[in-house]
C-alpha cells in the first residue's frame, strides 16, 4: 500500500514538472527576440549552478570518489539530458512553430518506451502502451485543435529537425538515467549542470562575436530567473527521482502533459480561449496517464 501511494505522490509530482517545462517552452519562445539561444542556455545553467552550489558542493566533495569513478555516466548523461536537449529546443523555437514542437516532444513517451526495451530488455504492459497511445491522442487533438485536415497541412522544417535532435537526446538521457553515479541527487545535479554551463559558455561567445546581444530589460531578467530555477534545479531534481522509482517509460509518459499545461498557461498568461478539443485533449491526456499509474499499481 505504501508503494501505491509512493508512486501516486511521484506521478503528482511529474506533473510539476511538465508544469514547469511548459513555462520554460513558453519563456524561451517569448524572448527568442531579446536572448540568442545558446545565451539564454549558458544563463540557464549558471544560474542553476550558482543555486545549487551552497547546498551540494560539501555533500560532492565527500562523494568525489563515487563521483570520478562514474565520470563517463555522468559526462554522458550532462551532454544528453543538459547541453543537446536544450540547445535543440531553444535553437529549434527560433525556427518552428510551438504546434510543431508540441508535436514532437508528444513521441517521448513512445521514443523512451522503444528505447528501454531494445537496449535494456524492458517489456511494457499492455495498459500502459494502451495509456501511452491515448496520451498521444490528447496531444494531437491539442496541437491540431480537433481539425484532422490540419494534419495534411503540416510541414517540418530546420527547426523540426532541431527539436526531433532534442526527443532523441532526452529519450536516451531517460533510459540511461539508470546508469547514474551512486552519488546523492544534489551532486549529480550540479556536476551535469556545471557540463552544460561549459558546453554553453563557447557558443555563447559565439553568438556575442556574431553581433547577437541580450536585450535587457525587466522581462529578460524576470526570464533568466525562472529558467533557471523552476525548469532546471526543481525540475531536474523530481524528475530524475520519478525516473529512478517509477521506471523510464511511465516517467517518460508525462511528457504529454506539457501542452495541456502550455494550453492552459496561454490562456492565463496570454489571454488566448480555451476551446473544446483543449478539454479532448486534456480527458484523453489524463486518462491515459491514469492507465500507466492503475498497470503500475496492479504489478505490485
């Protein structure tokens, strides 16, 4: 019983995430004018760092040899989950649509499920690759706004393929999380952090050489500041703990509910009208998610 109710408290709290994550879409996509995208990643990233630094860098020292002797993991898992996933996504919004993106973050939860079986044998239950195909509904109906002749009009572009580089990279970093260090979360945190600092920090320098500046104003602060916090220090902290209890595929799954969240902070934030495939797509969303957490349940 415990159990259930651990895994219950862990779904609830992948939900926070996608919360957050939809915000850090929608932030990015609203400063692609103001902050070149490898600037606004390397800003993300330190401010992380500088957050985490007093908290885990005694902790870190005291787990230094657990931490040397998993460097290869940890380097690994820092360039998939830090600097590729996000480097494509703020790249690939200067050159995409938010529908597009959407579209393609929604083959997570599929991508990792394919992943974990072919490199480590695992085996989904018929439920949940049933709740993961009704999420997928969810997102389309949100994303093609319940028209399916809007789906014939679609078209992939530079930046698709950058966000398509982004659901590769974030499967792998889900499936291979598995493989992280014995060291504690805060550690882990912020030695992949630091790697996606560094990787920034060149091109970022990059784009400063080329004549791409930050605008600054109140905004752009405000932007620096949630990035890097609520999508990066809380956010990878849950989610990696999700992923280690829950297992990748189900931790995977709540993808799904970032643009049901990205819907809904539109409407809060930006003033857009919710319509009745958003609450279709939010039923099919929900519910399908419910069927991994009730398969999740009944192997126990």
């Amino acid at each position: 019983m415990e159990t259930n109710r651990s895994h219950i408290r862990a779904f609830l709290m992948l939900g926070l995430v996608m919360l957050f994550w939809a915000g850090n879409s929608i932030t990015g996509r609203a400063v692609r004018e103001d902050i070149p995208p490898f600037t606004l990643a390397l800003g993300r990233w330190l401010i992380a760092v500088l957050v985490l630094l007093p908290f885990a860098a005694r902790q870190l020292w005291r787990e230094r040899a657990e931490a040397l002797a998993g460097w290869r993991w940890v380097l690994a898992l820092g360039f998939l989950g830090i600097v590729c996933f996000n480097s494509f996504v703020y790249t690939g919004l200067h050159y995409t649509t938010a529908a597009n993106a959407l579209l393609l973050q929604a083959a997570i939860p599929a991508a990792v499920t394919a992943l974990d079986f072919a490199i480590f044998g695992g085996r989904p239950g018929r439920m949940h690759v049933i709740g993961v195909l009704v999420s997928t509904l969810g997102v389309v109906a949100i994303v093609f706004r319940g028209d399916s002749g809007a789906m014939m009009q679609l078209q992939f572009g530079r930046g698709d393929g950058l966000v398509f580089c982004a659901v590769a990279a974030w499967s792998l970093y889900t499936v291979f999380l598995r493989k992280r260090p014995a060291i504690s979360a805060a550690s882990f945190l912020l030695l992949t952090f630091a790697i996606g600092a560094l990787a920034m920090a060149p091109l970022a320098a990059m784009e400063a050489a080329q004549g791409q500046v930050v605008v600054w104003r109140p905004g752009v602060l405000a932007a620096f500041a949630y990035v890097g916090v609520f999508p990066s220090v809380i956010a990878y902290f849950i989610y990696n703990r999700a992923t280690g209890e829950l297992g990748a595929a189900r931790a995977g799954q709540a993808i799904t509910l970032m643009p049901l969240f990205g819907a809904l902070l539109s409407a809060l934030l930006l003033g857009e009208r919710l319509h009745g495939y958003h609450f279709a797509g939010m039923a099919l969303i929900l519910g399908g998610i419910v069927l991994s957490a009730l398969a999740l349940i009944r192997t126990k």
